[in-house]
C-alpha cells in the first residue's frame, strides 16, 4: 500500500510540473516575473478573471521558456513575460509555427507543436497559421515575446507560436521593431549591466480593438463555417521592462504604440514611465492593471 501510495503521489506531481496551461504562474514558472527586493514575492502582471484567460507557461523540448496570459476569446495573448539576457546573434530564425494543445483539451500534451492541416479544425481556442494566410487583407504575425530577444535557440524557437502571436500590418510591425524593440533593445544592454551581466524582465502585451480578421473552421456536420469574429486586431502594443541595478533599487522604460487602422501608416509611438503606463492600460483595458505590481514606477 506505501508502495502503491507513493506511486501514486509521484505520478500527481509529475502530472503538475508537466501542465503547460497552469492555474497560476508563480507556482509554475516564476522564473520569468519580477521578485521583490528580498525575493520573497514573485511579481506577475495582473491576470484578469474569467473563462476566456489561461495561464500558460509556454514549453518547448522539455523547458519553459516564457510565459503568457491568452485570451481565447479574442485569440490573441494579453502579454508574454519573459527575461532578457543581452541575446544571441547568431540564432536561426526558423519559422516552424506552433500551437497549444492544452488549450483545446486540456489531456492534450503539454508542449507546444506544429500541426497538420487537418488537425486545425479542432483548434478553435486559438489562431491557427490558415487565419493569417487566407486573410483577405494582409496581416503579419505579430511577435509579442520578439525572437531577437531569445537567449537560446529553443528559446527563439518557442516565440513562433500562435499563443505569442498578434495581428500587425507589415508597417506596423516593422516600426514596431525599429522604433520600440531595437532601442528599449539597446536601453536595456546599456543599464541593466551588473558585473559584466544582463538581466531585465520584460512584460509585452496588445489590447483588443473593434476589427476582426474573420476565420473558418469545420462543423460538426463537416461544413466550413466562418467565425466573424474570429482573431481580434489590436488597437494598441505595448511593452516594459524592469531591472535591479543595486539589491533595491530598480530601473525601468515602457513603451505604447497605437496601431490606426485601417490606415497602416499611422502609426503612434509614447515612450513613458510604467507608472503611466499601468494608468493607460487600466483605462484601456477598464479594469485595474499593473505590469510589475507596486515596482517599477519611475
């Protein structure tokens, strides 16, 4: 019975550290969340309640490598949260796009995979690679946890999933890189540095516009059907970063990009305090919101 019982109970905890969509991030993956001073309180950005979000420690080859809020409503991520190391230059941009099978079901596997053509019907909670493809008005996958920023390949590797992905026009997402990722890129390589080491946390994240690109998927009775509403266009990009520069004091950016449809050109850049940023985003997202908690303000 001890025997039994034990089996029993390992079999219990494996099952908890494999899950990939998770019931909180801090007893899961904490990794990728700010600490408090004394580094006893994990620090994740607000999770917002209601069926529609899940929790994901997104996992690739048997590691977690970021994390995110998903909105299986809108089909799109809320934020990822992710740390930066100063990056790898000479990583593969592969492309291999991925989805997240816990997300339909949640006996499914725990890491995230590519799949085949037929299986997309079934993936219902989330975008899938036919969406951007048979779009009528051309829209990129928009990285939220960017793949210049990985540390490692399998990291990189793990960005290109549908649960890191919003919709950007071409534009829009070129400026995004050039005019927030490359220099914030930058601003963290030069002030984070700690004896010859990088370390920031980094939240990034959209909120929902009032355009769709519209998806299809197959019925029961084995008809396409279209979801109008099917993968939510973001109104607004958003990203920050936070680091210690001594045991207790930190430093930290932000950045908010109105996205202007449909006109592509219009693009709105306001770098800004985090303090601010969590202002804009509780009226944006009407409720409550802060990125880093009570950290990170200035």
């Amino acid at each position: 019975m001890k025997l039994l019982a034990l089996v029993l109970l390992l079999s219990t905890f494996s099952s908890l550290t494999l899950t990939e969509v998770v019931n909180d991030f801090q007893n899961s993956c904490p990794v990728f969340f700010i600490r408090s001073p004394n580094g006893k309180q994990i620090i994740p950005p607000t999770v917002f309640k209601g069926y529609q979000y899940k929790q994901i420690c997104q996992r690739l080859n048997n590691l977690y490598t970021f994390a995110t809020l998903y909105d299986t409503k809108n089909r799109i991520p809320v934020y990822s949260a992710y740390t930066f190391s100063g990056g790898d230059p000479t990583l593969i941009r592969k492309e291999e796009w991925k989805n997240e099978p816990q997300l339909e079901n949640k006996s499914n596997g725990p890491e995230m995979r590519e799949i085949t053509n037929d299986e997309m019907d079934g993936f219902v909670h989330q975008a899938v690679n036919r969406d951007y493809k048979d779009s009528r008005i051309p829209y990129t996958r928009g990285h939220v946890f960017p793949n210049q920023y990985a540390a490692d390949q399998n990291q990189a590797d793990s960005t290109f999933t549908f649960t890191n992905i919003a919709p950007q026009t071409e534009h829009s997402n070129g400026e995004w890189a050039t005019e927030v990722e490359t220099p914030m890129r930058a601003e963290i390589q030069r002030e984070c540095r700690q004896k010859n080491t990088i370390k920031a946390f980094i939240v990034t994240g959209v909120v929902p516009g009032n355009n769709w690109i519209p998806i299809r998927r197959n019925d029961n009775n084995n008809k396409d059907k279209t979801i109008v509403q099917g993968v939510n266009i973001p109104s607004f990009y958003w990203t920050a970063f936070c680091c210690y520069i001594n045991p207790t004091t930190t430093i930290s950016r932000a950045y908010l990009v109105r996205q202007n449809e449909p006109n592509p050109k219009s693009y709105e850049i306001t770098r800004l305090s985090v303090d601010m940023l969590n202002s804009r985003l509780s009226s944006l997202y009407n409720q409550d919101f802060k990125v880093f908690g009570d950290l990170c303000l200035t």
